[in-house]
C-alpha cells in the first residue's frame, strides 16, 4: 500500500469511526463583516439599476430593482420597516414589496409621487456609520450616506439599516429609514 | 387537625419535597405590550419635561430629561443610535449620553444648534405604527408621531424606534431615528 | 348603492388609500405553547412509530421515523446535539441524521448497538418540566420523561430539550440529551 | 508648538468637531471563543474547590464554591436548568442556587444524597465537544468531559452545557446536564 492510499484509509477510518473526532459549530448570529458586506451591496446595486435604465431603459432597470429586492430585502419574511427618502404623506412607508419597488423604479398607479429613485443616474455611493449595533441574527446601522450622480451631483442623506441574517445565511435589510438632513430655514 | 392545619401542613410539604411540582419559565423576550408601553412612557417623559419646564424652568427641566435618559434610553449599554429629528450637520446623531441630553433641553457649548427640543410645550402626543418587528429582547418599530404643543401647533414625524429589554426586564431605547417628513416643493 | 356593495367599496378603498391605516407586526420569537406542543409531538410521534412497527413493520416504522426526523429535528440546520438514552462509548452523540434514525430505528451497521429505540412498543407518554428557559427564537427545557411501553412497563428519563423556530415558524429539536436517572448502588 | 502638541491638539481637534470620525460597535453576541474560556473555566474551578477542600477544609471549599456559583452561574437570573451527574429521585434538578451549592460541598439537610462532588480530590479536567450551537447571547454545547482524581481514577460523563452573556459582558452556566455514560449491563 502506497502513502497515498494508506493516508486516504486512514481519512475513511476517521470518517467512519470517529464520530467525536471533530466538533461542529452551528452559529447564527449575524457578524460586522456581513453588515459591512449588506451596506456595500446597497450602494452597487443601486448603481447597476440607474446603470440599467441608461444603458437599456425602464423595463431593464426594473428587471433589476426586482433583483435586488428578492434578494436582499425582507419582504418575504413579513412588512419591511421602510422609509425611503422622497416619500411622503399617506405613502410614506413602504412595508410591502410593491411599494419598494414603486420608490425605486417608479411606474405604480397607486403611488403618484415616485419618480423612480433608483433611475436618477447614480454612479457613486460612500456611506459612514455613527454606530452599529449587533444582537443575535440581527444589526441596526446609522450613519450618514453618500450617493453622487453622473453630473456629479452629490446628495447626503441620514439612513438607518436593519439587517437581518435568515437561516440560509443571507443578510437581508428589514428596516431602512432614509431622511433629507435638517438644516434650520 | 383542622382544615387549615392540614392544608398548609399540605403546601409545606410540597415545598420541601417536590421540587418537581412547579415548572419554572425565565422568558427574556421583549413583548408587544412592552414595546408599546414603552412607545407611551416617551411621549408621556417628553411632555413631563416640556410641563415642568413651562412650570419651574430649567433646572427642573434637565433634571427630568436626565432622568429619563437614565432610565428610558441605552447609553449605559454603548453608543445609541439617535438621529434627532432637528439635528444636522456634525452633529446628526447624538450617540452619547451628552449628546442627546444636549438636543432634549440645550445648554451644552458643544451643540449650538440645540435649542431644546423638549423645551417646547409639548402637550399631547399620538403615534401609529406602520409595521414593528420583535426579534428575540429587541424590537424596532417604524411610524408616525404627532406632538401637539399648547398652542395647538402639530408637529408630524416618522420615526423608526428600537428597543431592547435588558437582563432586569426594563425596555431601553437603543436606536431613535426621527425625521420631518418629505415634502416636495 | 345598496348598503352591502357601499361596505364593500369602503373596505376597497381603506385597502387602497390607507397603508397606515393598520400596524403589523413581525414577530420571530418562540412562545412557551409552541415548546408545549413540541414536547407533546415528540412523544406522540414516538408512539406513532412504536405502533406503526407493531401493526404494519419496520419498513412502515422507518418512514414513519425518517417523517418525524424531517420535521421535527434540525438536521437541516446543521449538526444536533442529540445524546440518545441508550447510547454509549463511540457513538454517543448523534449529530447527523443517519446516527439519529438509526438510534430510533436501528438496521445501521455503523451503529451495531442500536436496537431501535423507538421500536419498543411505546404506548404511553407525559413529561414534567423543572424550568424552561425562552430566549429570542429558540427555547430550552429540562425534566423528567415518562415512557410506558405495552406490557406497563415504565421508563423514566431525565431529558433536555432545546427548540429553535425557524424562519418558516416551524418548531425544531436542536438539542436532546437523554439520560437514564441516577441511582447510588 | 513642538510635535507632541501639534499630536494632541489634533486628537483633540477631532474628538471635539468629528462625531462622525469614528464607528462605534456594540456587539452583545457570545462568541466561540468566550464559550471555551467557559468550558476551560468550569474545570479549573471544580480542581479549585478540590485542591481548597484537601488543604484547607470544608469551610474554605464552600467559600470557593459560593463565589464560582456566584459568577459563573446563572441563579441570578432565574431558574437554572442543571441535572448534576450524582443527583436523582425527587432531588434530581438543582433550579435553585441551593440545590446547586448542596451538590457540589454537600452539608445541606434537605439534599441527603449529596455527598459533594467538588470534593472529590479532582485534579485534572478536559472536555471534547462533538457540537456546539452558537445562537444570538446564548450557545449549547454537548460533548465529553473527563475529570481526574489525585489517585488517577478517571471519570468521563456526557454533558450539555448552555451559557448565556449577560448584559455586563459575563458568561453565565443557564443550563448543565451530566450524565453518566450509558452501558448495556
């Protein structure tokens, strides 16, 4: 018997009869890095929609915004705390996923005054926390964020994030309130 | 032995020798009913300050707010997520005790824009929230809240709270992000 | 326009025009009646496979087996703290689903000791819990477990239980440990 | 200005104007790492209260069993879910800090069985864990623990330990079963 052979028995052997040979560990709780990880693909994925509508047009960009809030937002576990920043009276929240994507794409009868917030050309997003809280499966996030657009425009906005990690491991935003920054008239 | 004798005679000897008889329950999760007594006890502390600031002034005033800063937020956990609602520039949020006592009554040299929120002759307050999510000893909750001063003025916000019951059952806020509400020009 | 189609219209438009018009909430933690009914599953589905050996065979009694592993165990979620009553030396610990049929329901050759623990003509179940501790979505227990097979005989364990409710709602055993009482000799 | 207090100045130039400079993370998270130094420590404490009890006595070794069950259980906080290896009948649970105390230096009218298990002249400990469940400020970990006697008797027992972090950053035991190794007669 070769080394070679002799060291995969061996593994077998292991396998087989060490049952308690290796601890597994089974942990759940959400960690900073995913936090950080969930922050940058906001930003990039708000980038690739406007990128979409420029290049391609709404139905693309659409397509996308769908995308991304399938996969990273929360609504198909339950109402998402969502406030976007352009919206307002009767609309202001958005706890349904038709209304998400209403503010971001725009085209929903019901909700006149979207424009579209992911259409307006982003091309740049930063984002810098005041604090983050980490409890379990879930973190919240604020801090002030930062999108330019391709005119080279730049907004700022106060935003708090909720994060929340689902039993397969991913990370999805659950709460998400965005306001204009006050300053005194 | 009469009835009352052998029934505690009874009782007694449960205690001593049937450690079994009673299940315990020790739940550390936050409640509905804790997230929403939580949600009055802010307007109610809000409206004590204005009351007795309008009473016995100042002094009166900041000794409450420090009060319920003690008790009601969860600086003497870490750094709070508090974005006040008339709060801007380098000092947006208000992740320390000083901070956000400062933007409540004022008077801090470091915060010249405060001029205390709670300062204002707040006389009701109402709140409706869109959506809470409980998760574990933490809540967070996205709404609405009214403040009407004495005046009758009425002032709207959406405000996104968390909470969080710590190991002695009290409720704590730990993330307060508050914003005037959009409004297109 | 007859009452009942102005009632319906009202409701039509409340559902329309008034997202804020009802509160909802998400709530993702485990209740003490859930891991009531958790703990009462488990031995019914003991019984279960108990009668469904004794009516119909080991074929019927190892689906039924395999059913309950499915459901009602985390196997799924990763590896389970599961120390079986009448499990010793090497394979005490059943971590993965194969160690936790067989222990029920024997017919593995990795685990020779195995004789089917579930296989024991089970006929009666109840246990009593010393204290359950809940926290956030997952729950734990500690008691005593009573088993009576058909003949009257009565097997009496201490057992530990830990629940998790998952992202479906749905209950599961991440952690059993079982163990025959302890007696002076 | 020299150097040095060119430095400071800045440090203090930003600690004053830049409230935004830095992220603040509060983490309530337990971590594997905290879970081992548990383990390790539950260990080195029996041998404590061992080696206390052969060179100073009993009342020395109860003193020491106090302060480990004070810090590093979790009687502060509600029942305690612990099912001592030695501890059966009526008395097999120890929820109450009592119960606990009586097991491990014994001298405790209503435990007549305790015999006290930290004073056993224990010398050496380890521990392997075949799983470890790491969930939000609480994890479960099952696996063998070997302890050693000064005469070089060796017990091994299977156990289940449940820690939970406190608020104050402490790990406490909220949950402790101890078996013996099951063996066909």
């Amino acid at each position: 018997m070769n080394t070679h052979k002799l060291f995969c028995t061996a593994l077998t052997l292991i396998a087989l009869y060490s049952p308690l040979a290796f601890s597994q560990t089974l942990n759940t709780n959400i960690t900073e890095a995913e936090v950080k990880a969930a922050q940058d693909a906001w930003g990039k994925a708000l980038i690739q929609i406007s990128s979409d509508y420029d290049k391609s047009g709404l139905e693309k960009a659409t397509a996308t915004a769908k995308t991304v809030l399938d996969s990273a937002y929360g609504y198909n576990l339950g109402p998402v705390l969502f406030k976007p920043t352009l919206s307002g009276g009767e609309q202001t929240f958005r706890t349904d996923y038709q209304g998400a994507l209403s503010y971001f794409v725009g085209g929903n009868k019901q909700y006149t005054q979207d424009k579209g917030f992911a259409l307006k050309s982003w091309t740049d997003y930063s984002y810098k926390n005041a604090a983050v809280h980490i409890n379990g499966d879930t973190a919240i996030t604020m801090g002030k964020v930062t999108l330019t657009d391709k005119s080279g425009k730049v907004t700022t906005v106060d935003k708090t994030w909720g994060f929340k990690k689902t039993d397969d491991g991913k990370i999805r935003i659950v709460l998400h309130h965005s306001s204009l920054p006050y300053s005194e008239k």
